[in-house]
C-alpha cells in the first residue's frame, strides 16, 4: 500500500522510506517544502480513490497525484508545478529521498544505487524510476545530501552508496522555467 503523509511525502509502500517534492527558488535562495497546516488534499475529480494534494510556494502551486497502476505493477506519482502569475519564474523540482517512514519514524536506507540517471535502487531493490531524466542526482548521507538541497543541488554523485547506520539519502533535481500561466510535469513510478 502506497501512503501519502499529511505534508505531501509519499511512501510507496508502508514500510518504506518516504519521497518528498520540494521546491528551490534560487532568485531568493530559499528552499519550499509541502507543510501540513497548507497541504490540501481532495479525491481525483472529486470522487475516484485517487489522493490528489497540492501546496503553494514561490509563487508557483504544486500539484500531487499518486496511483496504482495495476498493468505496470508499479505506484505512480504525477508532480505538477504550474505558475499562475503572470512573471516567469525559475526554480528548481527537488525530489528527496530520506530514512523517514510515514509516521516520521526511522526506516534504514543502508545502501543506494543508481542505474542510469533515472533508476534508483534502495537495499538493494529497485525503489524509483524517473519517468524524466533529471538534472543532477546524487546518493550520499542524509547530511550531505541536506546540504546539497538547501543550496537548490543534488549532492556529488557516487554510482553506490553504503551506510551501515542506514542514514543514506538520494536527491533528484530538475531546474524549472517556467513562463507566465505554464506549467510542467514530471511522472515518477515506484516498483511494487
């Protein structure tokens, strides 16, 4: 079962780590995460058992949907940014993959492991498939990889990555401009 956690973040399966979708604006140097108090969430059209949320930052609205897709046996997310203004704005999509279960509490990351630039394998199974090719994507610890994100970056990217103490983390970066009124989505799909 795949759960969505009352700030946006998507475990895509109970006991997995968690994935979240954050924004950078590098113009204010700020970094945009989905809280809890300003998440909204609704049914897809209204009625079908789909979750759908959305959260607002930087002057761009993110759009959430997460599915089962019972053809592909496979967990989809659709992430949509859309710019309602009416000024071009450039950010950057950061997917971050962190050692945080949907009740927050500690889910072991103790390896990653790319393949290609839009597979990721956590422990040693496939985790995450980027239906689009990101920017930059690095695996490391939580603590260089928090770093890296506070700066809008994905940290320097190893091939594999090992942590005994399970505090590995991955983040997925793709630099948005988007011209007034636009928008742009990314499709992310996790194995089952």
């Amino acid at each position: 079962k795949a759960l969505v956690r009352s700030d946006g973040a998507v475990a895509p399966w109970a006991n997995g780590p968690t994935v979240e979708a954050w924004l950078y604006d590098s113009t204010a140097q700020q970094l945009f995460t989905g809280t809890q108090e300003e998440t909204k969430f609704s049914l897809h059209r209204g009625y079908l058992p789909i979750p759908t949320w959305k959260w607002e930052a930087a002057g761009a609205h993110v759009q959430n949907t997460l599915f089962r897709d019972l053809e592909q046996d496979a967990v989809r997310w659709q992430v949509s940014v859309h710019n309602p203004g009416q000024t071009a704005r450039d950010l950057t999509l950061l997917l971050v993959v962190r050692p945080f279960g949907i009740a927050r509490s500690f889910t072991p990351i103790c390896s990653l492991a790319l393949q290609g630039n839009s597979r990721l394998w956590i422990n040693e199974m496939p985790f995450l498939v980027a239906g689009t090719e990101p920017a930059e994507i690095g695996i490391t610890s939580m603590d260089e990889s928090m770093l890296s994100v506070a700066e809008g970056q994905a940290p320097t990217a190893d091939v594999t990555y090992k942590d005994p103490a399970g505090l590995g983390a991955a983040v997925l970066t793709y630099p948005i401009s988007l011209n007034a009124t636009e928008s742009q989505t990314y499709h992310f799909a996790f194995p089952t």
